[in-house]
C-alpha cells in the first residue's frame, strides 16, 4: 500500500480507539476477522447458508444464497479457506460514517490471500498458480492456487448498540461472481 493509506489507516484506528472503542485492536480485529473468514468461507463451500445469519449481514446472505447455488463444485470447493492456509492478511478502506438517525458505524475492508488445492483449471483468470508440491516421487503432485478473497466487517457503534462485527460484503474474484 501506499504511504498515504497507510497513514489514513492508522489515523482512522486512533479515531477509532479514541472515539468508539478505547480498547481497539488492530492486531486483535485481524485475528478475528482471520477466523471469521476461515469460518464463513468454509461454510460458504459447504452451502450451509444457514449458519452465517449471525455473521453476515440479511442483504449480503440473500446475494450469497443466489450465487452460491449456480457456482460449479469446483469454484465452491475454491471458496474454503483453512486458517493455516491464509497467506497475507491486510487492511483496506477504513470507513467511520454516521447515518441520518445519528448512529455510528466503522467499517473495515480486510483482504485475504489464501492457498487451496481445488481442481480449478489453468486458465482461471485472477488467480495465480504458485507452486506444485511433491511429495514422495515425482507422480505424486499436489497442484495449489493463491486465491483473494475481500470481506468487509462493519460494527455500529451507537450507545446500546450490540458490540458484534457483521460482514457487509463478501468478493471472492473470478469465483463467487
């Protein structure tokens, strides 16, 4: 990222710490937002839609139910993210707003890059193929891809408010289109 973003960032975390939630992480948000996406991804492959209403949003789960339906077996299995098999986590935008009512949201992008060994074809454009691993002999060659995936966490930060993250928006490129 840019120097620029990444001081905006870190100028939205003091804001964040200072206005909203004085013990706010950033580090602890990321371990979190790791699990929820392992999590959410994998029951996204599992087509247990019914299980992420607490995590994700209403308007996000009616999107997903949709799409997931018509994804081949393949893409779906693509989607399953093992926490250990994250490779780099990092921040995207960073969002404080207010609505008309006066209440307060923070949102917060969060981009993912993961290894899976689904059977994807060679020519799935937005994913890049990083490595074969062999195990034993040279017949033996477990094909894995470098996937992204964007989810976006969003917590309203209104007196009485329930202090939990909600996932706003959920982009697995080239697979959950």
């Amino acid at each position: 990222t840019s120097p620029f973003a990444w001081l905006r960032t870190r100028f939205y975390y003091l804001l964040i710490r200072l206005y909203f939630d004085q013990e706010f992480s950033i580090e602890e948000f990321t371990r979190g937002a790791k699990q929820a996406f392992s999590l959410v991804s994998k029951l996204l492959s599992q087509r247990k839609l019914d299980l992420l209403d607490e995590l994700v949003s209403a308007e996000v789960l009616q999107v997903l139910k949709e799409k997931i339906s018509l994804l081949p077996d393949n893409h779906r299995d693509a989607l399953a993210a093992d926490i250990d098999a994250i490779m780099y986590t990092t921040e995207g935008d960073v969002r404080i707003y207010y609505d008309d009512d006066g209440t307060k949201f923070v949102s917060i992008l969060m981009r993912f890059w993961y290894l899976n060994g689904a059977n994807l074809p060679d020519e799935v454009p937005g994913e890049t193929k990083v490595f074969q691993i062999v195990f034993g002999d040279e017949s033996t060659k477990e094909k894995r891809h470098l996937l992204t995936a964007n989810y976006e966490f969003q917590r309203e930060f209104t007196e009485g408010a329930k202090p939990d993250w909600t996932i706003t928006r959920i982009e697995h490129p080239r697979l959950l289109e």
